[in-house]
C-alpha cells in the first residue's frame, strides 16, 4: 500500500438509492464528492416498491421525476378488505398541495436511474477495509476492483450502506429498538388475478394479512406473514398467504421472479452525527415496510443533509449545522416508527372477534368521513413533515394550520416571479443552492437586494407579482425557504434587521463572498 494519502470533502459509502441521491445533491451544490459501494452494480431486486409525492419533488430537483413516473404506474387506489367485504377505501391520485402522483416502481429501476442521472460516478466493487475515526479528519482504506489499495482522508463520511452499516459500528454507533416477532414472506410474482393495476390491496385475516400491488412490467408483489421460518420461500409459500386471506380464487401464483422472507425491525440510532460521521437511510433507521415509508424517508434524509453538508464544506456556514440533520432527521425517523408500529399492530390487531370488529368499524369510520385522504394520505406521502422544533427554525409566534408555518414544506403552488413573464411552481423556483426569499410587498425590493448583495452565495431572493391562496401572507410578509423546501423563517417584510439576525444567528453565515458552482444551478 502506498503512503500517498488522497484528500477529498465528502466519502459516501453505499450505492444504494440514499448514497446516490446524497451524492447526486452534492454534486448539485457544488461538492467534490465520490460514492463507493463494494457490490458490481445496482440492485436486481425490486425492494420497496412505492415513491411517495415528496420523494418526486427531490427527484425532479435531480431532473428524474419525469422520467421516474414514465417507468412507473401511478397509485390509483389503496384497498382494505377482511375477506370479500370491503372495508375502505383510499383515493390516492390527488392529493392536493402537490404536482406528483404515488408512483409504482420497483428500486432497482430507481437505483438504476439514479447511478445514471446524477453527476457522480459509482466506484462499484470498491469497499472501505478500514477505517480510522479518532483523528481531526477521518481515513479510510479503500481496496479498489484490481486489489489496489487507496487511502483516503475525507473532511466527512456519509454511512449509507445498510441495516449492517459497517461505518456506523466503526462510529460506535448502535440501533435502539425492536424486531416484530413475526416471520414475513415477500416475493415478485406471476399470477392470474382479476385484480386491478394501479390499486394497492390489503387483504385482512383472523391473524395476519396479505399485501399485493401490480408492478410495471406484470409481475405482483405479494407480501404477508407465514407463522413460522421458512428457509428457502416459493411459489408455494406465497400461494398459501394467498389462499389464507384473498377471496377464493382471486390470485393463482403461476411463476416467480424472486422470493425472500424476514423479520420486521422498528430501529432507530440514538444519533445520526458521530462527529464526521453522519448516518442516512437504514444505517440510522429501519422501519416496516407498511405505507412504504422507509425508502422515501431515506430520500428525505439525503435532502435534508445534502445542502447542510454542502454550506459546511463550503465554508458557508459553521459545523453546527449539522447538528441540525441530527435532530431533525431523528425526530421523524422516531414519528415514523411510532405510525409503522400502528399500522403493524392493525395488521395483527384482530386476534378475537372483539378486535375484528374494532379494525372494522376503524377502517370504515376512516372511509366515511374521509379522513384517510383528508389527514393520513398527506403524512404518508411525507408532505407534512415539519421542523418546527428544528434549532434553524424561527417559529416564535407562528399559528397552528398556517401554511407558510416555519417548519413546514413550502406549499407547491404556481406563482409569477415579477418580470418573469411566466409562472413558475414555487418548489420550482426554489429549487437552487442557496436560502430563497419569497416576498410579494414591494416596499421590500431594495433592502432584500442589498441583503442578497452581502451573501450572494447563500442567498436569492424571487420579488412575485401577487400572492394568493396559501401565499396570500406575502403581500406584507417574507418567508426564506431553506435549499430543502421547508420554510425556515418568516417575517415581516419591513423588518431586514430580524431577518439578517436569524441568517448570522441560528444558520451561522459565514461568508459574504461567492463560493463553489451555485450560479450553475440558480433558477
């Protein structure tokens, strides 16, 4: 091994569909970053199955949305029966406040699309032999796909390889919580059903359940508990979770692609920063697969750490941004896990006729009064995430059920930057490398230009022509909207001073100057 050490900012460990879109936002704002996964490709297994809104809002920020929904079909419907008798049903093709639709499609496609469409190329079959933590800047020993051996010091290491992280247990990190003690069985198969495409079915029985979703190109995810281990799952297997819990008939299982079985596990890491460590996607957090949460969560964690990340290496900001990635990503990762426990335990909940007769009149009390679509759908698809008790959040004074709440996603909604010509969707317009301030009142245009003069590299700001619906505040108000799409602060528009106080205070600002390639990607 040489003792030629390579410098470089950021190491992402794990190709998965966390470590490339970190690495695809990095590369976005402006990073030298390299990604390595010690596999010889992406994934041939279709995983998790189900983009949610939220997660095709960052992807159209990488400009794959699109084209991920072209491959994918798109969410129709959820349907929770017992049997023959159906109990609710969920509409799942509108949900308001967004431009994207639930998308069907296997995560082997999206990795796919991923390793191709970011601007960073995978390292495949190279893997991190070593690791050296207790220095100023962490080192790592790399054997790379011809035995050569590579020592790289990094100024920050993102561990996105997996439940089994290696870089998180060289971090001294564990998971804390619990594996459900039930044995599942999973698989991708050909069947003859009269079952609908583009409808997720629920299927609810005196002790389990079966899952099963038409994937693009014909195959059938069907997924459901067995009672007991089995060693090596079949066509078999997944025809008796069939023959178990859908209506007589409703599925045949004629051929498989592949069949798996697992353990459900709800864990959690007490800290997703060990120093120059950060952890994303399942190296922190393991949920169940119910409502599809944790592949779009691990997507979140990318968006949330990406621009921090970035503003750090930058020098645009103090390391003790990160520690906001930490606390915000953890406490939805704990949200998460208290919503999987639920619906696990609707899934087993009905051991007595009591109980059956419970998750009946639930589900049917949901249907009716709509609360699924009006309260549930929207948290599923991720786009009510708030950050309200985030140390960058500036939420003295804001009002519960306003929609420009610091905390919250921006509404995506069509407004007309002044002089633009055109509309544009706010997420959209948003979408740059640096903090945006949106803002209606004209009394504002000057100080907010000298403002954006002072930190032109970390601040933009879009005057709009007029603000209505949920924007109808900036008439007299401003709000910034943090690099990730969530509101980070609002204010009035006459008051500057505040605004800059909370720019050099709860985010650090350090820099005034221009730095890195953010003009490449400003809107």
């Amino acid at each position: 091994m040489t003792h030629q050490i390579t410098p470089l900012p950021v190491l992402v460990v794990g190709a998965g569909p966390t470590g490339l879109a970190t690495a695809g936002l990095l590369r976005r704002f402006g990073v030298e970053v390299r990604i390595i996964d010690r596999a010889a490709g992406t994934s041939d297994q279709s995983k998790a199955n189900l983009l949610w809104c939220r997660t095709l809002e960052v992807l159209d920020e990488l400009g794959l949305a699109t084209a991920v929904q072209e491959k994918g079909d798109a969410l129709r419907e959820g349907r929770y029966s017992a049997g023959a008798t159906r109990l609710a049903t969920v509409t799942t093709n509108a949900i308001p406040g967004t431009r994207f639709q639930p998308t069907i499609i296997q995560q082997n496609v999206t990795e796919r699309m991923l390793a191709d469409g970011i601007d960073v190329p995978v390292e495949w079959r190279t893997e991190a032999v070593e690791y050296h933590l207790d220095g100023d800047r962490p080192e790592v020993v790399l054997r790379r796909p011809d035995g050569e051996l590579e020592r790289v010091r990094a100024e920050y290491l993102v561990a996105c390889d997996g439940m089994r992280s290696p870089l998180r247990a060289a971090a001294g990190v564990e998971f804390e919580g619990e594996a459900i003690d039930e044995d599942f069985v999973l698989g991708d198969a050909e069947v003859t059903t009269s079952l609908e495409r583009g409808v997720a079915y629920q299927f609810f029985g005196s002790d389990g359940f079966l899952i099963a979703a038409q994937l693009p190109g014909g195959l059938w995810r069907l997924a459901g508990p067995v009672g007991k281990p089995v060693e090596s799952p079949g066509a078999a297997d997944l025809q008796a979770l069939v023959d178990r819990y859908a209506p007589s008939g409703t599925i045949r299982v004629t051929g498989t692609d592949w069949v798996d079985s697992f353990r459900i596990s709800q864990r959690v890491t007490p800290r997703f920063r060990a120093g120059r460590v950060l952890l994303a996607g399942d190296a922190a957090h393991v949920h169940s697969p119910a409502a599809g949460q944790g592949l779009n969560s691990s997507i979140q964690d990318a968006h949330n750490l990406a621009w921090k990340l970035a503003y750090v290496v930058r020098g645009l900001s103090g390391e003790d941004l990160l520690d906001s990635y930490d606390h915000e990503r953890r406490e939805v990762a704990e949200a998460i896990r208290r919503v999987t426990r639920m619906q696990a335990r609707m899934w087993f909940m009905a051991r007595t006729p009591l109980a059956r007769l419970r998750r009946r009149l639930m589900l049917r009390l949901l249907d009716r009064t709509g609360a699924f679509e009006r309260k549930l759908l929207p948290r599923l698809a991720q786009l009510t995430i708030d950050y309200a008790s985030s140390p960058l959040t500036a939420a003295a004074g804001a009002k519960k059920g306003d929609p420009l709440r610091p905390g919250l996603r921006l509404p995506d909604v069509r407004v007309r930057p002044a002089g633009a010509g055109e509309d544009a969707w706010t997420l959209r317009l948003c979408a740059d490398t640096r903090l945006t301030v949106l803002t209606a009142a004209p009394a504002a245009v000057d100080g907010l230009a000298a403002l954006a003069a002072r930190h032109p590299a970390a601040l933009a700001v879009h005057q709009l022509e007029a603000a209505a619906g949920p924007l109808e505040a900036l008439t007299t108000d401003l709000v910034v909207v943090r690099p990730d799409g969530h509101v980070g602060y609002r204010g009035p528009a006459t008051d500057l001073d505040a605004l800059e106080r909370w720019l050099v205070g709860p985010l650090a600002l350090t820099t005034t100057t221009p730095v890195g390639a953010h003009d490449a990607t400003a809107h």
